[in-house]
C-alpha cells in the first residue's frame, strides 16, 4: 500500500510525458516535402543561399549519391556545401538544359524533432534533341531545429542505369 502511491505518480510522470509532443502528421508532412521540393529547385537554380537554408550546417551532414558507375559520399557541411555548389555537379545543369523533377511515393516516419523519409525520384533533362532520365530512390534524415525542417542526411541511390538481369553474365560452377 506505501508504494501505490509513489507508484501512480512515476505511472502519470510517464503517461503525460508521452502525451505532450504529439505531431500532426500531414501538416509536419506538408511542411518536410516543401522543404525536399525546395532544397531541389533551389538546386536546379543554382541558387546556394537558398539551398544551403535547407540544410543542418554541422560536423554530422552527410550526403551519399550511389549509382551503377560511381559513388560520392561528403560528410560535414563544409564538405556537403562544397560538393553541391562545386564544379563536380556544374555539369548537371546549366541555362540550355531543361530539367524537371518528380518526386513520388513517399513514406515516412515522423516525430517531434525529426524524420525520416524515403521517395521516388524521375530526373529528366532535356537539351536539344537529347534527353536523359535518371530514376533513383531517395533517403533523407531531417531534424526540427527552431520550428523549422532542415536536412540533415540525403542519400540518392541510382536504379537507373544498371544491366537487366538478363543481360548479366553467369557465373561458371
């Protein structure tokens, strides 16, 4: 009996610190896909400022680009921030080249202070006669810092590019 009460307490501590940070899901949704959208148009615009204001600016940022011919992996945000504005990406845009972008398909999991969401992404460009099409799937880690989505990890994962099974040599037992 001396420890029922000692015992409801640490039961309403735990209850109630549950209870306090609930999320609203589709408006922290909302609100994660416009920070997405805006980090890629910002990108494609080859306006930093406003990409770099998407992102956590730490020793943690990490990025990873994988595909069939080659991987980029950057870890902290100088060598994040360099990577992205740097010469090694200017060839993926320019003023004569049309690109559009197409996210789908995501699936998230969010809580108070952070998230973790995976998408579907169609990269088209186009310039001239020549267009190319990159389909990838994309992983990011974002954190709430001050009431506001910001980036923390992204990787794209190429599925473009890559031999069908068929084509693929076998092996001799």
């Amino acid at each position: 009996m001396r420890y029922t009460f000692p015992a409801i307490l640490v039961m309403l501590f735990i209850i109630s610190g549950c209870c306090n940070d609930k999320v609203d899901y589709e408006k922290e949704k909302a609100a994660i896909i416009d920070v997405i959208n805006k980090e890629t148009q910002s990108y494609i615009d080859r306006d930093f400022d406003a990409m770099f204001s998407t992102h956590v600016h730490d020793s943690l940022n990490m990025r990873l680009t994988a595909g069939a011919d080659n991987y980029v992996f950057a870890e902290g945000w100088e060598e994040v921030s360099r990577h992205m504005s740097g010469e090694e990406t200017e060839d993926d845009l320019g003023p004569d080249l049309h690109i559009k972008v197409d996210k789908s398909n995501y699936r998230m999991k969010i809580y108070p202070h952070s998230a973790f969401v995976v998408c579907d992404q169609k990269w088209t460009s186009a310039y001239d006669d020549d267009t190319t099409e990159i389909n990838s799937i994309q992983v990011r880690f974002l954190e709430k810092i001050e009431g506001e989505w910001k980036i923390s990890f992204v990787s794209f994962v190429g599925t473009s590019g890559y031999r069908d099974l068929e084509e693929t040599e076998e092996l001799d037992d």
